[in-house]
C-alpha cells in the first residue's frame, strides 16, 4: 500500500474517532438527555420494581433470567398486590424519559447547523416520538382486548343473543313464580342447566353488561327453590320449584379458565374459585344442592327452561379460540321434548353418583382370561414396575416394626400383595379393589394365605389376633367408604390414575391421612404427567416406546395403547405433591421415577 493511501486512511480514521468523541461530549452535556435518563429510570423503577416484580416474581414461571422474564412481564396483569398509582407513575415518567432520551441522541446529530434552535428540535422530535409511542400502545391494546373479547364469547356469533334470550325467559319464569302463583310451584316451574361454566366464563368486567342480569335471575332461581320448600312446608303442596345445574367441577372449571387465559395461571385460578364461590353463595340461598359437580360435561349443552328447550354447542377451533355457537332445536316448546332432554340430565347426574372414580369397571372391560395374566400384563405396560416393588419392599424394611397393618387401595388381582406378604411381617392387609371380579382372582391368587372376603361392615371390625396374618379383601369404592384408623402402611400402586376429580382426590387423601398411625407412611405409586408441556409430551414418547417394545401381538399392544391414551388420565406430579401436602402429610418425596411412572413416599 502507498505511503500517502496510509496516510490517508489514517487520517480518515482519527476523523471518525474524533466525530465519535466529540458526538459523545455533546451527548454528555445534553442537559435533556440527563432529564429522559432520570424518568426513564424513575419510569422503570415505580412500573417494574414497585408493581409487577411483586406478582411476577412469585410467578411459577419466574426464573432469574431477566430476558427469559420478559414474556411474563408483557403478559402481567395488575392485582390487588399493586397500586394503580404505581402504575399511572411508572407510565408516565417511563414514557416521558424514553421520549427525551431517545430525541436527545437523535438531535445530537444536528448540533452545530445553522438556523436551528436545538432545544425547539429537540422537543420537537421528544413529541413526535411520543405520538408513535401512544399510537402503537393505543392500536396494540386495543388488539389485544379484542383478542380477549372474542376469547370470553363476548364476540361470539349468537352468543349475546343467547345469553340475553336466556336471562329474559328465566326472569318470565322466576316473575310467574312469585308474582302470579304466589310461591306456589306448579310442574311447568322448572329449570335444568347442563353447562360446563353455569357463568359462561362472563366474569370480566367488559361482559358486566350480559353477566349481571343473567346472574342475578339465576340467583332469583336459587331463592325460589328455598320458597318453595317453605310453600311445601306450610301448604301440604307436593310440588316443588325445580332449579338443577349440572357442571364443571373444579377440574373441569380450572381447564375451562386455562383455556381462556393461557399461561396467566393466577387469573385463570381466580376466575375458578370466583365461579365456585358464586356457586356456593347460591346453594345457600336455596338452602339445598342445586349444582352437581361432574368431571366432563358433554359437548351439547342445554337449559330447559318450563317446557322450552335452549340447545348449544360453544365449539373451539385449534387456537383455543371460541367460534360460533350452534343452535339446535332452540326453544322447542313441546313437552314431550324437554322431558327427554330431563331424563337425559337426570341419567347423567345419577351415573356421576353412582361411582366416585371416573373409569368404571365395566368400562376397563377386563374378561377372566386377561385378569388370569394381568399380573404379567402389568409389568410389561407399566415402566419401572420391579423398580417400584424394590422400593416399596425397602421403605417397609427400614420401618422395622412387627405385626405390620396394611391398607392397600385398588388391589386388583394381588400382584402387590403377593410380593409383600412372603417377605414381611404383616399381621393384617386389607385390600379393597371396586371390581368384583378383580377381588375374585386376588383370593384365587392369594389362596395360600387364606384370604377372606368381607362387606363393607366387617372391614371395620375388630381384627383378628395379631399373632397370625390376616389378609381381607373388600370389594368397595374406596372413595365412598370409611378405613380403618390403625394402618402403619397405606398402598395405592397403579390405581388412582382413572380418579382425576380434585376435591374427591384431595378428601381421599386426607382419609388417607386420617388412617394412618402417627409416623405412618403413605405409598404412591402411579402414572403422572408434568405442567411441563415438552417434558410431557417427551414421557408419552417414551411410554409408547415401551410398551411397543413389550408388544406381544398387535391385539396386546392395540389394548394397552387404548388404555392409556383414553382411560388412564394421570395428572401432573406436581399437583400430587400439592395435594398431599393440603391433606397435611409433613413430608412427601418421589423415591423413584421413570418417564410417567413414578413412587411418592409420604409420612404422617
């Protein structure tokens, strides 16, 4: 390269050096970009610090990673742990430093030009960017609320229609009731709801305008009721006014809330406990059950109101998003029609209380050639079963007590008990499955400890003398029925994946809970999911894996892959762990896991 080329980029270079530094200088001494760096900071600190870190952080998807945060921060929504005055501070000396900050480094540029005040410029510029800052804020908010609009059904084609043709006929009904008849219900005051949410999920403010009315003619509904029965009381009548509501449980209602809210959890939760609350509030009024809670609610979902029937389908599309509402049949008024649409909800009512566990025995559909193998069965369907057996076997040897007493809970054919009793001191085990015929093949299987099968009564007799081993087996729900308050161990392996209703969960297990001895330990051990949706997904991928490399024939592997796609319905680990913990287990530990199979150990 040429001396004078050298030179010449040399000197190029110290100029931009030079215009760099002396652009800084400028910068420093802008009197304006100090000001915006000031409210800027002031900004952040009053909206991050003082409002959303507070829920944020709290948040169980919060991690340390500011960057990793940011979604949840975007998605924040205010609670009553923030101050709206925090709020309108940070905003405004946000917006008003990011304005001043950003027209100070842009105006720096042209210092030094003629003719211009650069104060002016500079406040100029500060404006400008202040109307594209409150444009996009506007058009992105308002996109948003309509996204959340059309999430909540308001937007939703025929939905208002529906909404408000449903609260004008309960209002005529309510208005006949105690009005024209005086309290005193005749057959045509009726009123059945079969519906996932009995609120539709109108709990935002924006749907007040629908919401309110609805509510308060269903809350009429519920006074009704409680007049009635005095009516009955007082008049001999032997009519009553008919107001039933079949719905969500909180299951249910926490996958319709989550729905709607997607990973806002804490919203979704409280729009959950919001609704049951309501629903509590109206039982009292009517002063008896009027809601019964079910697990799944079908898709058609109707109200009956007198002799006129409401018909809908709220469908969703692959985004979670509500569509149209189908219609079919809406307000037929003839008898004959409603009385069927009647039956239909007593029948569905009446199979919900008939058997507390979701997956009914019938419905497992095990013939006696399949229960004869159902031992062998199991430990090619469920990953880690020897493993699980090893760690059931160690925890009872480290408790190192004699004259063991044992309740095990969903027996089916003995496999457990077969395993435990030869190597154990146990005195009495008492094992209850809801299948006759599981109870059946355990005494067949079990035949060398002379097993006895007793009622419901004699499961809580006095037991027999603990010198020699007992063993009992019960053909019972076990969510229906009281135990024996005296067990050193109570077992549920590979049985509670097909219960998935949470209040029946959680009060069986602080029956659980109440059955044990003081340091007794609680054995879990089942089929789980994760809230981690890939972590999840990545289990069943593995789980299917295994069973295909178990696979004995197509007909063997087409049974079981039926089995736990649709009647297995396991629930996330996490939520296990929850629920031990309200039933006031002091301590309760996963001793083992492998994909979705998994021990927890859980000590009184």
């Amino acid at each position: 390269m040429k001396p004078d080329s050298v030179k010449a980029l040399s000197e190029n270079f110290s100029g931009i050096v030079t215009n760099v530094f002396n652009y800084f200088v400028i910068l420093f001494f802008n009197v304006w970009f100090w000001l915006g760096l000031f409210c800027l900071v002031i900004g952040i600190y009053h909206y991050y610090y003082k409002t959303i870190w507070k829920s944020v952080s709290q948040s169980p998807k919060y991690t340390k990673s500011f960057v990793k945060n940011i979604p949840n921060i975007i998605s924040f929504i205010p609670s009553k742990k923030s101050s709206p005055w925090d709020h309108v501070k940070g905003g405004i000396f946000s917006s008003l430093g990011l304005c001043l900050f950003f027209a100070a480094i842009i105006t720096t540029f042209f210092n030094g030009m003629n003719n211009i005040d650069i104060h002016s410029f500079e406040l100029t510029i500060a404006g400008l960017i202040f109307a594209i800052l409150i444009s996009f804020i506007t058009f992105w908010t308002f996109w948003q609320t309509k996204q959340i609009d059309h999430k909540l059904g308001y937007n939703i084609n025929g939905f208002k229609n529906l909404v408000q043709e449903l609260t004008q006929r309960l209002n005529k009904l309510n208005e006949d009731f105690t009005n024209t008849h005086k309290h005193h219900a005749h057959k045509f005051h009726r009123v059945y709801f079969m519906t996932t949410n009995p609120f539709f999920g109108m709990l935002s403010e924006n749907l007040a305008e629908e919401r309110d009315p609805f509510q308060k003619a269903l809350q009429l509904m519920a006074l009704n009721v409680s007049y009635s029965k005095n009516g009955i009381l007082n008049n001999n009548s032997k009519q009553e006014f008919i107001f039933k509501v079949a719905c969500g449980n909180k299951f249910a209602l926490d996958k319709f809330h989550r729905d709607f809210y997607g990973s806002d959890i804490e919203t979704a939760n409280k729009k959950t406990n919001e609704t049951l609350a309501l629903m509590e509030q109206m039982e009292s009024l009517a002063g008896r059950q009027i809601f019964y809670k079910l697990n799944v609610v079908p898709d058609t979902q109707f109200m009956i109101i007198s002799n006129d029937l409401y018909e809908w389908i709220l469908e969703a599309n692959p985004n979670q998003q509500l569509s149209d509402v189908f219609s079919t049949g809406v307000k037929e008024e003839d008898q004959r029609i409603c009385d069927r649409f009647k039956n239909t909800f007593e029948k569905i009512i009446e199979l919900s209380q008939t058997v507390s566990t979701n997956v009914l025995p019938d419905y497992l559909g095990y013939d006696s050639r399949e229960l004869l193998n159902y031992g062998v069965d199991i430990s090619k369907t469920i990953p880690g079963e020897k493993e699980v057996f090893d760690k059931i076997n160690e925890v009872i040897k480290v408790y190192n007590k004699k004259n063991l007493q044992i309740l095990e809970l969903g027996m089916g054919v003995g496999v457990v008990a077969n395993k435990l009793i030869p190597t154990n001191d146990i005195s009495n085990y008492l094992g209850m499955d809801f299948d006759p015929n599981m109870i059946k093949t355990a005494a067949n299987n079990l035949k060398q400890f002379n097993p006895q099968i007793i009622t419901k009564e004699q499961s809580l007799d006095p037991k027999t003398p603990k010198t020699n081993m007992n063993l009992r087996l019960l053909e019972a729900d076990f969510n229906q029925l009281e135990f024996p308050n005296d067990n050193d161990f109570v077992l549920a392996i590979i049985s509670l994946h097909h219960q998935i209703d949470i209040d029946i969960k959680k009060e069986l297990y602080k029956k659980i809970y109440n059955s044990l001895k003081p340091g007794g330990i609680f054995l879990f051990a089942d089929l789980v999911t994760t809230k981690d949706i890939k972590k999840a997904a990545l289990q069943n991928v593995k789980h299917y894996h295994f069973l295909v490399e178990q696979n004995q024939d197509e007909e063997w592997l087409s049974k079981w892959a039926f089995h736990h796609q649709y009647l297995n319905r396991p629930l996330p680990i996490e939520d296990e762990l929850d629920y031990l913990t309200f039933a006031k287990f002091k301590k309760a530990d996963i001793l083992f896991q492998k994909f979705n199979t998994v021990l927890v150990k859980a000590v009184k």
